[in-house]
C-alpha cells in the first residue's frame, strides 16, 4: 500500500534561495550517476542520513530518466538497505569474530540487546511490545541467513535501519559476525519512526560490549536484561534454534542445564 497523509489544495509555493550541502548538490547534477552509487558515496562522507534521505525523497538522485518522487517511508528504506547491501558485500570479506559479543543501550523505554556471534553473516530481528497500548504482550520477528534476502521484510522498515547501523560498525571493525537483535518496547514507548531504531543502535554499537564464551552465556545475560523470558525468543527464533543445534546442544538439554532460560 503506498504510504500517504493528510492532503489539501496548495494555495501558496514559495521557493527561497538555500544553500545545499556540496556533496548532495554534486550528486544531484551527476544525472549519470546511479542513486545506489550516489547514496553510498555520500555515506562514506558522512553526510548525514536525514539530508540524504530527504533529497531521495524528492528525486534528487539518479539517472535523469529514473528521477521521481518518492514517499518518504520508501525513501527510508530504499536509503537503508542500499547502504546496507555494500556494506555486507565488505564484511564478507573480514575474518570471522572470535568470540560472543554483547551490546545494549536502553532510551525512551526501549531495551535493545545485539549479540554478535562468531559466524559467518546471518542476522535476525526480534522486537516485542510489553502492556504499550493495555496488557498485551506481542513479539514479531524476521531474519535472513548468508545468502541475499530477496524478499522485503515483514517486520517492516526497523529491520534494514538496525541491519545498516550493526553492519557500519562491523565495517569499521573489519570483522564479520552474525547478528542477534532483541528489542523490547515498554509502557509509555511512543513510536518515533525507524530513525530512532537507527540511532539507537549506532549508540549501542558505539559504546562498550560484554564478551562471553558461548551463545548460551550470552544469553543467560540478556535474559538478566529482558521482561520477557529468553525462552520464548529462542522459541520464535530460526536463527537461534540453528546455532544452538550446531553447538550439540538440543533445546531440551538447553532449557534443562540453564534455568534462567525457563522463567
């Protein structure tokens, strides 16, 4: 469905004279320049993602004959996946981290937990909402192995804005990991867009990180963290469950040796 809003007759249109950034406004007058080459170069020049993703919106980038407008909401992620496909393409390339990586950052009654694992890329997002709206409690989930995900997320744009934000860091690591996003939302959370996923994450990633031997130590710590109990994660999860087969570690046995995990 395509996104829209609030609409009414334009009465009025005043354009001023404003001063562009000089990389946007290089970009803009390379009509023989891709926008997927245009969002990348400006990436690596730290031009800030709301102004590259404004001046998408509005068809500012591309080959001349491809340039439209294009709904805000698409802009978004079209902006985020193109930075995060490059990105991946790098990091296939580093070596592998050698150990379980923790990050966490909690804002606006968020919690989000990213645990890196010592294997080659896979990625999978989880984010519950907890009594937000009454007493429920619903948790959705989407995730992607090595190969390309080719399919555009059920768990909508929040999925590619935190995949860009953990694979720019891993780019500046140069390592390679594969990456376990837990995301809890709490009473009083107001939603404040996929940008706020984004820069949250990036906060995380950019802070200091617990390292632990194994997955399941890992995981016994977030659930030091989380409301919900890390079972029920490992339970939706696909991810999850196939990492912990290839330890020669069923569920049960799981469950059974780490009590935390049952609560």
């Amino acid at each position: 469905i395509t996104p829209h809003g609030p609409s009414a007759i334009i009465e009025k249109f005043d354009i001023d004279a404003v001063r562009w950034d000089k990389q946007l406004e290089k970009s803009f007058y390379d009509t023989d320049l891709k926008a997927r080459e245009a969002v990348m170069n400006l990436h690596n020049k730290d031009v800030p993602f709301s102004a590259m993703q404004k001046a998408f919106s509005v068809g500012a980038f591309g080959l001349k004959k491809n340039r439209r407008l294009v709904p805000t909401r698409w802009s978004i992620t079209a902006c985020d996946s193109t930075i995060a496909d490059s990105l991946l393409k790098e990091v296939r390339h580093y070596d592998i981290m050698d150990s379980h990586r923790v990050y966490e950052f909690s804002s606006l009654n968020n919690y989000y937990a990213i645990i890196l694992t010592p294997t080659e890329w896979q990625y999978e997002w989880f984010e519950a909402f907890i009594k937000v709206l009454g007493g429920e409690e619903m948790m959705f989930s989407d995730y992607e192995t090595n190969s390309d995900k080719t399919e555009y997320s059920c768990v909508g744009g929040c999925y590619y804005s935190a995949k860009m934000a953990v694979l720019d860091k891993l780019a500046k690591l140069k390592l390679q990991s594969g990456v376990i996003i837990l995301r809890e939302a709490y009473s009083g959370y107001v939603p404040l867009g996929v940008f706020n996923v984004r820069e949250n994450i990036k906060y995380a990633m950019d802070g200091d990180y617990k390292e632990f031997e194994s997955l399941k130590e890992a995981l016994v710590y977030c659930g030091t963290k989380l409301q919900i109990p890390i079972s029920k994660y490992v339970k939706q999860s696909n991810l999850l469950k196939e990492l912990l087969h290839s330890k020669q570690t069923t569920l049960d046995s799981f469950f059974k040796k780490s009590p935390d995990l049952q609560q």
